[in-house]
C-alpha cells in the first residue's frame, strides 16, 4: 500500500512504479530509519499525541523489527514498498494494527529522509575514518621496513634526485592525514538533525527538536525547516572528500604499477593482489592499483552528478533529491574498498634493494651535489648551475656517471674541482645532506617516522 492512496483513484503504472520506487537502494537506511522512528515517537509522548504506553508497544516492535534487519538486511528487498520510509512504516502496521498508523503524525518523508540520511553518513563517516587511519598505520609501517632503502626520487618522470621508499611512503601518509581532518570537519557540520522540520515548514506540533536531536545522537537541531529538508552539502562534502581521497590513492596506485613494471622493477607485489594473464604465462599484472586508479573516476563521477543535481533546484524538497543515494552509497563504498586494496598492497610489498639503489645513483641524479660542491668553492650558483650542465653533458656521452669521471675531466669545465668532489657525488652524502625539515636525511626520516608513530598511537 502507498502512503499518500486518498487522493488517487488509480494505481500508479507499474514502469512508473519502478521509475520511482527507492526500496532497492534506500533500504540500507532501515536501522536509521528505525532509530529516527523510535526518536520521534518519544517525542509525540510529550505532546500528547501517543500515551507512554502506546509509545512502549511502538518501541518494542520497532526495535524486534531493528533486530530482524540487522541479521538480514536484504529481506527488505522482497518487499515491493516505495522506498525504505513506506516499508518500516508498513511492518509496523502489520504488527501492531492502527497504532502503527499514528507514528507519521506531524513528520514528513522529506525531515525524515534527511535525518536517515545523516545518521547513515554518521555511522559510515566513522567506518571511514578507521579506514582511512588503517592506511595511515600501514604506510607508517611500510616507513619503517624501508626506512634506508633508497628510490630514485622523480620531477616530470625524470630522475630528478634521491629519496627513500619510507620518504616516499610518509608523503603519502600526509596526505590521508588531511583527508581524514577533512573528514572529521565535514563530520562535525553535517552533525545536526533535520527531525521535526516537518515537509518544509516545520512540524505543528511543539516538539523540543534540540532535545529530539540529542537523543538521536546529533550535537544540535538544525535552524531553518527549507532548509533542513533541502540541505544535502553533507552528501556533496563526503562525496568530495572521497574524490580527492581517491585522487591521493590512484597517484600511490600509479607510483606503485610504475615501481612494479619491467622497465623500472623496483617492487614485487604479491601474487595476493596480482593476477596473471590468460595469453601471455609471464605477465604478473597490478590489477589491484589498477583497479584503484579506475575507480577514482567513477567516485569523482558521482560527485558530479549530484552536484548537478543540486545545481539551481528549487527550494524545498524535489524528488530529484531522491538520486543523492545512489551515488553516496556507491562513492563510499568505493573509496572503503579501495582504501583497504591499498593496505592489502603494502602488506606483502618486496622492495627490490639493489635495483633501486642502482636507479637512484643513475640518471645524473647527484648534478645538484655537484653544483652546491661548486658554490661551496665561491661559485655563484647560477653558474654553478650551468658548469654541470656541460659537465653532464660530456658525462652522457662518454656514458659516465658524474663520480666516474677524472679530476682533469672535471677540470675542462671548472679549475676548483678537485678529488675532494667525490665522497659529496655519493648517495649517502647526497641523503645525509637533505638535514632540514622534511627532507630525506637518515635523521630527518627517522624523526619523520618517530613523530608520525606517536602521532597515530595518540589518535586511536
Ligand atoms: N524516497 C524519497 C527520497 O529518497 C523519500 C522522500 C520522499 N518525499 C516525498 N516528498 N516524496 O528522497
């Protein structure tokens, strides 16, 4: 049965029926639901609609139906219901006859919704921040199994100087962490509850909202009922915070499938995250980074799209409004799952040492050495600058590294370089000189390290 039959005489085309209906993605609102319901019937008690003990047997059904969907969420789906609003209301109905029927008094689909919606984005928000935080932790870990291994650092792909795979793996880490404060603001704002907005000018009965609000858990009631209902910045906010999360992730993803491809062979990933192909019996493919670099497209789409459905709708509620779960849902799930590939990724992650060690004394990546080596010696560093660049160049073609040539080699492009340059053309002084904060030194990785370990143990 709809919940709006009086006015119609006829029963709505069943392609418009399934045009319309939401149950088949709402329902994963139902505790929500349920919880907002048991809320509002409390509050119809203190304004004499429903007596204490109408309110009791409306609670008991309404939390045996809470535990029924919990065990089986997907029940739900048998159901032909509108959308998950209709099907609560309706079992209730079924279980306790026509009181059932007065738990709607002076609440709308459109404050309820919205308060489904926002206790739902509540309970994931907090799933995803554990997400987000376990991605942290393994990266931190990933820091410290490598923290001397040395990865050729790039600019444009062009080896441009040295790092370490734990400075490599920290970068990323700095990024989570802003999308997880991101994530705790948007939190924080969208923490207010719609409840007792009514259909869009409040309800008329004088329910104490800030009190319904905090027994649902929010911080406060919200202040405007137009906008109460037609507010869905919190869905936009997540949906951006998964996309530029994503963005983050599928730049680790192509780093790694990168690391990982013949060319470079800096990593092995493990056969767990790999697949093999069906042709060709030596092929070990990323597809776990790929698929991470493929999904962001499709978060950043959803994002998109709502924003486009939001763009220059009119106040208050529209059923356009109803398209805003799909794409939350799918988003969410979406950046949960491939924040938890990237954990798994990491877990059985071989740095192959020697390789990237090679790769990282190569491509003329100590240049910067000897310029600062130049400047040193009284050089103005423009100048310095462009001595090195003659210097490689010769280098290149006599295929030499820099600390492979002569000093009298040297001494074709600058009278003050003498032996003294090559213990500052090495890897170790090239790192070791990186001292200031944030740069690649022993000291400053490990101090990175230590501070983002505590920094984590702080947190949880
Ligand atoms: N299924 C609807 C949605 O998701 C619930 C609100 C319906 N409100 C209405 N006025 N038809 O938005």
């Amino acid at each position: 049965m709809a919940l709006w039959g009086g006015r119609f005489s006829e029963a709505a085309d069943t392609r418009f029926k399934q045009y319309n209906d939401s149950l088949r993605f709402d329902y994963r609102l139902a505790v929500q639901d349920i919880v907002g319901s048991i809320g509002w019937s409390k509050a119809l008690v203190t304004v004499g609609v429903l007596t204490q003990e109408e309110q009791t047997a409306l609670e008991i059904a309404l939390n045996t139906l809470k535990y029924e969907v919990e065990a089986d969420p997907e029940q739900i789906l048998t159901s032909d219901a509108e959308d998950i609003h209709s099907w609560v209301e309706g079992k209730l109905i079924e279980r306790v006859g026509d009181l059932g029927k007065k738990l709607h008094t002076g609440r709308s689909r459109n404050d309820q919704v919205a308060t489904d919606l926002k206790l739902w984005c509540k309970a994931q928000g907090e799933v995803l921040l554990a997400s987000v935080h376990g991605l942290q932790a393994k990266l931190v870990e990933t820091a410290r199994q490598f923290e001397t291994t040395v990865l050729p650092g790039y600019t444009h792909l062009q080896r441009a100087q040295p790092v370490t795979f734990s400075h490599w793996a920290l970068a990323y880490f700095e990024m989570l962490d802003r999308d997880y404060s991101r994530l705790q603001d948007a939190l924080k704002r969208l923490n207010t509850s719609p409840l007792g907005s009514g259909a869009l000018a409040g309800t008329a009965y004088p329910i104490d909202r800030e009190k319904l609000a905090l027994d649902l858990g929010f911080e406060r009631a919200t202040r405007n009922s137009l906008d109460s209902v037609s507010d869905r910045d919190h869905v936009v906010e997540l949906m951006s915070i998964a996309s530029l999360s994503m963005v983050h992730i599928s730049r680790f993803a192509e780093d790694l499938i990168f690391y990982a491809s013949g060319e470079a062979g800096f990593v092995e990933l493990s056969d767990k995250v790999t697949s093999g192909s069906s042709l060709m019996p030596q092929k070990k493919n990323p597809d776990a980074l790929e698929l991470i670099r493929g999904k962001t497209g499709r978060v950043v789409g959803s994002l998109t799209g709502m924003l486009l459905t939001l763009k220059a709708l009119p106040l208050a509620y529209n059923k356009d409004m109803q398209e805003d779960k799909e794409g939350l849902f799918d988003a969410l799930d979406t950046w949960h799952d491939s924040l938890d590939m990237a954990q798994l990724v990491l877990e059985g992650l071989k740095v192959n040492e020697p390789v990237t060690k090679k790769a990282a004394m190569g491509g003329y990546s100590n240049a910067t050495e000897l310029a600062d080596y130049l400047v040193a010696k009284g050089i103005p560093f423009r100048e310095a600058h462009h001595i090195v660049g003659e210097a490689v160049v010769y280098a290149i073609k006599q295929s030499k590294p820099l600390e492979d040539l002569a000093v009298s080699e040297f001494q074709q492009f600058s009278d003050v370089i003498s032996d003294d340059v090559y213990p500052i053309l090495s890897l170790e002084s090239t790192l070791e000189k990186r001292q200031a904060l944030g740069g690649v030194s022993p000291a400053q990785i490990s101090y990175a390290i230590n501070q983002a370990e505590t920094y984590l143990k702080n947190r949880s």
